[in-house]
C-alpha cells in the first residue's frame, strides 16, 4: 500500500484529507502538533506522531522512519504559539536562524525546501479533493442583494492587498467600509469582531493570496465559519474559486440556506 504524509495543523481540514486519502488506497502518517491537532485525527489515520511546535528535526525522522516520501501540509498553526508555544529542537533552531522573515510564505516554503533535500516532496494541500474547492456562481438559493454586492466588490481588492503583504486572507465589509482586517487571531475571531462592529448585513470576503502556495495555507471556510456569521449577524460569504476549501461542503451549504447567508464563488 503507497503512503503518504500528512503534516497536520489545527481545524477539520487534516481528518477530511486523511479520510478521503484512506479511501483512495493509502496508508496516512500523521505528524500531530500538541496543542494545535484535533485529538480525533489518530482515528483516521494508519500511525501518528505527536511532536511539539517547531521539533523539525523529529517530525523529519518520524516520516522518514514510515518511508514517506510524499507529503501534504494541511490546517494551520495559531500564529500566537510561535510567541509561547514553540519549543524548537537543534534542526528547528537552524531552519529558523536561516529564514530571516517570519511571514507564513517564507518559512512554509522554506519547510518544504528542506524537506525535499532529505528526499520527502510536500503536493498540493487539496490531493484528491478537488470537490472541496469553491464553485462559481450564488451557491446557496438566496443571491445577494445590490448593497452586498458593493461590499464585496469592494473589500475583494483590500484581500487581495492584505494578502500580497502577507497579512492575512480575510476581511469583513459593512456599507463599503472595512470593518475587520485578519491578521494572527484568525478568520472566526475576525468574523466575531467585525460582525460586532458592523452590527448586522455585514459581508465576509475570503480569498488568496496573489503569490499563493497551492502545496499550503489555502484559505478554508465550513459550517463553523457559517455558525460564527450567523452569530454576529453577517450576511453574505464570498470565495475565491478554485482557490478557498469549504469543508463539508454540503453541510455549509445548507447550514447558510437555513440562515439566510448568501455565500458566491468568484474568480480572481
């Protein structure tokens, strides 16, 4: 049976993968992060590791130890822990002495650089999953209305700045006014503050970056991200096509209709 690795952050997106890869035949090592990795990863895949934030030189070990040779980098990592969490081994020491900048493309790319010298090659996040990618087009029944439809015109191209500095992938829009930037907290806690500020009717815009990565980082949206817009009172969702993951599709989807959020895919 082929293996493959998965290098697994925080969120369901790594249990999704992990499942779907089972189902197409592979045999799945996990690199868990404590503190970051659901506890219920180790029920869908074939072995499992347990590292702390920053013990490269483990997590390399451990996967070459499964024979992985192919690898994906799936869920992120709070960017918090990097300030109290992080407990570096010798090998994580000096990956992070090399990357002088600590934007998530740089040292993403640089993990992957690294771990392709010693022979494991990281692939696209969405390996066998293209159904989960963002569709063109209204994807729920209610379509947006004229007033939404400005916000989100507007706040597309402040993500797509926000993003080329490395910033973050989201923004919330009220009235043509960007009420929310993300940044380290996240996109719920973005939503959460945004929605309070914007009071209701709100717009979420999600997207990529311009020089995104498809191996890592691919925003992600899921039935939590509809629970939380529902919460403050926001009512639009847009996605870049292609390009943003929804987990549980279906269950998104649904959860929205029933909220009366109307949730579009658009190209970049």
């Amino acid at each position: 049976m082929k293996t493959i690795g998965l290098i697994a952050g925080n969120g369901q997106f790594p249990l999704l993968f992990a499942q779907n890869a089972r189902r197409l035949g592979y045999s799945v090592s996990a690199i868990a992060h404590k503190e970051e990795t659901l506890p219920d990863l180790d029920q869908h895949v074939d072995r499992i590791h347990w590292i702390k934030l920053g013990q490269f030189g483990r997590l390399i070990k451990a996967l070459k130890g499964d024979g992985v040779t192919r690898a994906v980098m799936i869920g992120g990592i709070k960017k918090t822990h990097l300030f109290s969490k992080i407990r570096p081994d010798i090998r994580g020491l000096a990956l992070l002495r090399r990357v002088i900048e600590r934007k998530d493309d740089v040292l993403l790319r640089a993990i992957a650089a690294e771990l392709e010298e010693e022979g494991i090659q990281i692939i696209e996040s969405t390996f066998g999953l293209s159904d989960v990618l963002a569709d063109e087009g209204v994807l729920t029944t209610r379509k947006p209305t004229s007033a939404e439809k400005e916000d989100i015109a507007y706040g597309w191209d402040v993500v797509k700045e926000i993003g080329r500095m490395d910033i973050g992938q989201c923004v919330v829009v009220k009235d043509k006014v960007v009420v929310a930037v993300e940044a380290v907290e996240g996109t719920d806690s973005t939503i959460e503050r945004g929605g309070r500020l914007a009071k209701a009717g709100a717009a979420v815009i999600k997207r990529s970056k311009p020089q995104q990565d498809l191996r890592f980082d691919l925003p992600t949206v899921g039935p939590q991200t509809i629970t939380v817009m529902k919460d403050v009172g926001a009512t639009a969702l847009a996605l870049e096509v292609g390009k943003c993951v929804i987990l549980d599709k279906a269950a998104t989807l649904r959860a929205a209709n029933k909220a009366g959020i109307t949730v579009v895919g658009l190209p970049a």
